[in-house]
C-alpha cells in the first residue's frame, strides 16, 4: 500500500443508497488519492433518488452510478472494506481493515432522514480518510 493508492469497498445490501453515498464522499473527499469501489450484496436496479437528491445538495453527482453485485475480487482488491449492514454476507480475507458502520436504511425514507444518514456517512468517510492518508 506505501506506493500505491489505497482502495475502499464500500458495501450495503442493495447498493443503491448508503455505500452509493459513502462512495461518493469518498471520490470527493479524497480528490484522487484514494481508489473507490461500491457493491452490495442484493444490488438493485438504480440509485435511489433521495440519495441522489441529497448529495446533489452538496454538489456531488451519484446519478449516473450503477448498483453492483458484491463479488469476491472486489474484496480481494480492497485495503478497506466497508460494510453497512450487510454483515456476514461479505467475505473476510487476512490483512484487511473492516469496518462495520450502522446506519439506517434510507429506502423509503423521507428527505430529513436521508439527509441525516448522509452527514453521518459523511463523518465516518472523513475519520476512514484521515486514517488511510495521515497528514
């Protein structure tokens, strides 16, 4: 990891909300520095349009991503590995960091509760940075 870009898997069950957002942060957050990948465990068919609608909020675009399936490379590949509420399903590889953030689902949910979902994402994603780029 010393010569090169650390990647972060960030996983929910259906990819179309949290890790979505999350990855999101990350992309903006971490203006390069750091890879991003996003998958879920039962993908869905599209983002979820309050998701979409509180990053653009804060001038971040997750309109044109597309859910993922949640596969064993993409663990593989990860320094970080994020889940959200997916628990057990994700495949634990050695020499990984794993996090398990508890958030609640924002399917379904009304603009003030996806927007508070989002700030907490937001202050996890900028802890995870501040761990995996030291000053």
């Amino acid at each position: 990891m010393a010569n090169s870009k650390p990647t972060v898997l960030f996983v929910c069950v259906h990819n179309a909300g949290r890790s979505q957002m999350a990855a999101g942060f990350m992309r903006e957050l971490s203006k390069g520095r750091v890879e991003v990948l996003s998958a879920g465990s039962a993908p869905k068919e599209s983002i979820n349009p309050v998701a979409i609608q509180v990053m653009n909020e804060l001038g971040i675009d997750i309109a044109n991503n597309v859910p993922k399936i949640l596969t064993t490379e993409a663990v593989q590949e990860s320094d970080a590995v994020i889940t959200m509420g997916c628990g057990d399903v994700c495949p634990v590889f050695p020499g990984k960091k794993y996090e398990d953030w508890v958030l609640e689902d924002p399917a379904g949910k009304d603009l003030e509760t996806v927007r508070m979902i989002r700030d907490q994402i937001k202050g996890h994603v900028e802890a995870l940075l501040a761990e995996l780029l030291p000053a």
